[in-house]
C-alpha cells in the first residue's frame, strides 16, 4: 500500500495517535468518513446535472 510496510504504518499510527489523543480519533474518523462521502457525491453531481439538462432539451 503506497509503498508502506507493516512498521512504518505502525509508527504513523502512533504518531497520529500521541498527536490526536485517543479521544479525539473517533471524531476524525466520522469527519474524514463524511468527507469522502461527499467529496464522492460532489463527482458525481455534475453528472446527474448533465443528464437532466439533456433530458430537458430532449423533452422539449
């Protein structure tokens, strides 16, 4: 995975871990969740936005 080992992905979850704390991980995972679910919705609208114009100008 990018080039990372089991030890390296260790010592960057440590770190993050020391850097954050424990409590705070659960809130940046729900935050960094939400944010690639929109940033997915957000590819995906300009699409949706397409087919309703060309629905629009078939239509009429």
């Amino acid at each position: 995975m990018f080039g990372l080992g089991t030890t390296e992905l260790v010592i960057v979850l440590v770190v993050v871990l020391i850097f954050f704390g424990g409590k705070r991980l659960p809130q940046l995972g729900r935050s960094l969740g939400s944010s690639i679910t929109n940033f997915k919705k957000g590819l995906k609208e300009p699409d949706e936005e397409k087919k309703d114009q060309q629905d629009d100008t078939k239509s009429s």
